[in-house]
C-alpha cells in the first residue's frame, strides 16, 4: 500500500486513512520508546496523528516522508517528557511474539527472554533506546535516525554502540 503525498497533503480522507493504518504502531513504538508509558504513547500517537494531518501540507518532500513522520513523534515524546518531567516507567510491553513450535515452555521461556530484554531496553537513557529501536526496530539507517533525531551521524553510531554495549552489561548472559 504506497501513500500518494498529493492526495494527502490536498486533505484526502481515504488517503489519509491509509496513511494511518501504516504509520499508527511506528509512531506508537517510537513514542512509547522515548515516553516509557503505554498509556502516555497511545494518547501522544493520537496527537501526532492529529499534529501530522494538520501540517502535512508543510511537508516539502525534502526528506522521506517516513522519516518526517519520526522526528515529529520523537519531538512530540521528547516534548512531553519535558513537560511531564516524570521517570520512566517499565509498564508492561505489548509486543506480539510469534511461537517457536518448539513446545509451549520453550515458547515462554523466549517470551520471558524477549520480556527482560525490553524491560532492560527501556532502563537505557533515552538517546541510546530511541536509536537502538529506530535501528533494529524499524530498520532506517544511520542517516535517518540523524535527520529524526537531529544529530551528526557519528552521533547517532555513538549511542547505538554505546546502548548496545550497556544493553549488554545489562542483560548480561541469556543462555
């Protein structure tokens, strides 16, 4: 399903309809990831929505569009969180974690596994956890989570390397 930048930026309903289907749970894990708080990410995923379908018709095309949608969520989160000024919280996640068909204990213990890596994930200062998720998570490269992120390249390396390296220390040995 391809967005049709015109159609939305003219104010089309139906395409911004596919629009939402598409962008909602990136824009929900980007946000979650920097908030902490399911409850928080769900309303702020709405109001980047909200944000998004008043100032499409801003968006020049200058960068991927994928990437225009991320730093509006980042900021909005990172907003947010000044506004708050709250800790984190390591509500539970929501993630969907397929089966192994290995067996229903091998099943829950991958889950446990998975659970305790993103418990951790979320324990990492922000920077790290949103350029690891926005890395490994969502797959745009260096480049991308700089424009997103509003950082050099060599930034962005950096707090991948180093959030992966206190993941590390933080998981420590899992099987």
């Amino acid at each position: 399903m391809k967005i049709d930048i015109n159609k939305l930026k003219e104010g089309s309903t139906d395409e911004f309809e596919k629009f939402y289907n598409i962008y909602v749970n990136r824009i929900y894990t980007i946000i979650y990831r920097v908030v902490g708080n399911e409850a928080d990410a769900e309303d702020l995923t709405l109001e980047v929505m909200m944000k998004i379908y008043n100032k499409i018709r801003t968006f020049k095309g200058e960068a991927k569009l994928l990437s225009w949608v991320y730093r509006i969520a980042y900021n909005h989160g990172i907003s947010h969180l000044r506004s708050q000024k709250k800790t984190e919280s390591l509500d539970s996640l929501n993630y969907t974690i397929k089966s192994n068909r290995e067996g229903q204990l091998k099943h829950l213990e991958e889950k446990e596994k998975r659970a305790f890596v993103r418990r951790k994930l979320m324990e990492l200062p922000e920077k790290y956890r949103v350029a690891i998720t926005l890395y490994h998570f969502n797959d745009l490269s260096y480049n991308e989570i700089a424009d997103v992120m509003g950082e050099k390249i060599g930034t962005v390396k950096t707090y991948i390397h180093r959030g992966r390296k206190k993941l590390k220390s933080l998981v420590g040995e899992l099987e």
